[in-house]
C-alpha cells in the first residue's frame, strides 16, 4: 500500500481486565515539562498509520499525528495509508504494511476473535482509546424516507466491503428488522458516496466516523439533508454483539438538519501488533496525549481523546510501551 507523506516538519495500579469508560468529548491535553527530552525522542523507525477512507476523520487525524510524530520523534518516519476502512486497516498492519492503525473496537474485537473478514485470529495489541465515532445515516431532505424501514428495497451506500462501517450499518439495519439483503448495498469510498446521496444517484449513506465529517458538512450547505434515527437499535447490539457499542447523539448544526437525533457510537482504538518497539508505541502515545494543542490546531473539529478513558481498551491487550507512558503520566500526577 503506498505511504503517503504528510507536511514537513493507572491511577495507581493498573488493574487488569477494567472494561467500559465514557467517550472522549473534547478533553485537553496532558501538560509535560519539556526541561529534557524523554527517552522516546529517540526512538528511531517507521510509523506508518492506516487510516481507511481519504477525507474521513480518522484520515484527517492520522495526518496531523503523523506530522506530530515527525516533529516529537526526528527519527522516525512517519504518514499514512489509506484503506477501505477498519478491515483494510487491520489487515495493513498484520501485513506489515503499516505500524499503527485506526480501528472501530468491534472490527477489534472480530479480529482477535478470528471471525470473519481476517481469518485466523490476529495477535494484535492496543496503544490507546481514542474518541467515539458514530453511524451517521443520511438522506436527502426530500426523501420519502423517514425511518429505517423504509429502507427496504432502496440503494444505500453503506463503507466499502472491508469497512468498519459495513459491519456498523448492517448489524443496525438487522436490529432494527431491515436484513442487508433488504436493501442494495453499494460498495462506496466517502466521499465518492456523498456525492452519489447529493445527486440522488443513492438513497442513502451511512457511515461511521468522528464527528462532523467535512464531506458531509459541505454537502449539506448544497443540498437539504436529514439524518434517520437509529438509536433503538443500541439495547439488541450490546445484547448480541457486546458492549463496543453505546447510545449517542448526532447534533443537526454542522449538516444544517432539521432535528437531532439518536444513532450508535462505537469505541474506536489505535492498535499495532505486538512486536512494535516499545519505544515507538511509548513515544506514539505520548503525541497522541501530550501534542494536544498542536494536534487541535491542525485539524480543529477532531475531538481529542482523555487519557483518563485511553487506558480501557479491552478485548485488546495494552501494548507494553503504552502502558508505560500511561504508569509515568500517573506518577507525574501524584
């Protein structure tokens, strides 16, 4: 897959096995006295990051952590690959062509469960939580679509085949009583798909992400749009799939929609296999907590994630340098 360059540059003890921690909405960074130079500023190597779909937040993100990790880490090499989502995404570091990626916590969870679409189960390890994202299920405002069943019959766009989003939108499809066979689903990028919803050439999008997503913010000041609400379904997915899934609002500001409404949110975790250098995985945290103010201003609408929620990513495993910077930022806070 090709590398694309980005611009120039716990409490106490930790108990094993902790699960579940409320999303992160819009925390600070943690503050860091840079007196002296830690030891993973050293640190030397390749950090290449698997993002999923070109112009999602998960993309946006991974380019300014890549051109933090240059910055913070001189050594290393950094940017990031783009896949179809968090299937490709996984796969890409399995397949060693990245070091880190973004990843939906159920696609996670599939993954080292050995449940399809990856095969055998991956030997994979977490460095962080980060923000929740959301299923983001759109139409046009003049749709005769109003709920999810009428869904049925009609042309969604719903991720490409190795999304995240895939797994998202039609395990909530199937909650809510509309089977995937129900509906024609259209393998779609992004932002190929938003533009397929604004010229009325599909019926729907769904997508999961961050919060807001450009592409769709700049289609609604085109074109009218409404969000359907999906919020029902959270109580059969936990039931079914397990707890990677939480209720969530999605605000009708940013895409100029008419109400607000309830949809799914979903953990989303950094993971890496577990041969990563510690000190990578120890540095790469590091940035992603203590380059906050940096972060925030290279890409502004992104939720930052706490530290205090970043510790929880079960299923999957800490990965020993990670879990080290989180020991030192709980020794600096006492």
């Amino acid at each position: 897959m090709p590398l694309l360059p980005t611009a120039p540059t716990r409490r106490g003890l930790l108990l094993a096995g902790a699960v579940g921690a409320v999303g992160a909405l819009g925390a600070t960074g943690v503050a860091v006295s840079r007196s002296r130079a830690p030891g993973w500023a050293d640190a030397a190597g390749r950090l290449r990051i698997a993002t999923g779909n070109t112009g999602a937040v998960f993309d946006r993100y991974g380019r300014a952590l890549a051109a933090e990790v240059e910055r913070a880490m001189p050594r290393v090499t950094s940017g990031v690959v783009p896949t179809g989502g968090s299937f490709g995404n996984l796969r890409a570091v399995l397949d060693g062509d990245a070091e880190v990626a973004f990843s939906l916590g159920d696609s996670a969870a599939q993954a080292i469960a050995g449940t399809a679409p990856l095969g055998p189960p991956a030997d994979l390890v977490a460095l962080t939580r980060l923000y929740d994202s959301f299923l983001q299920v759109l139409v046009r405002a003049d749709a005769d679509i109003a709920v999810p069943a009428d869904l049925v019959g009609r042309r969604v766009t719903a991720g490409e085949a190795d999304s995240g989003t895939r797994v998202v939108a039609t395990r909530t499809l199937e909650a809510l009583g509309v089977a995937p066979d129900d509906v024609e689903l259209v393998d779609l990028a992004l932002e190929d798909g938003v533009a397929r919803l604004a010229s009325g050439q599909v019926d729907a999008l769904a997508f999961v992400s961050g919060f807001p997503i450009p592409a769709l913010v700049e289609a609604g000041r085109r074109v009218p749009l409404r969000a359907l609400d999906v919020g029902d379904a959270v109580g059969d997915l936990v039931g079914r799939w397990g707890p990677q899934y939480v209720a969530g609002p999605l605000p009708a500001g940013p895409y100029g929609l008419p109400a607000p409404v309830a949809t799914v949110s979903v953990k989303t975790y950094l993971v890496a296999r577990p041969d990563l250098a510690d000190d990578l995985a120890h540095g790469f945290t590091a940035v992603v907590f203590e380059r906050q103010a940096a972060l925030g201003s290279a890409v502004p609408d992104v939720r930052q994630p706490t530290a205090a929620a970043g510790i929880f990513t079960q299923p999957v495993p800490l990965h020993p340098g990670s879990l080290q910077w989180f020991r030192e930022r709980d020794r600096r806070a006492t």
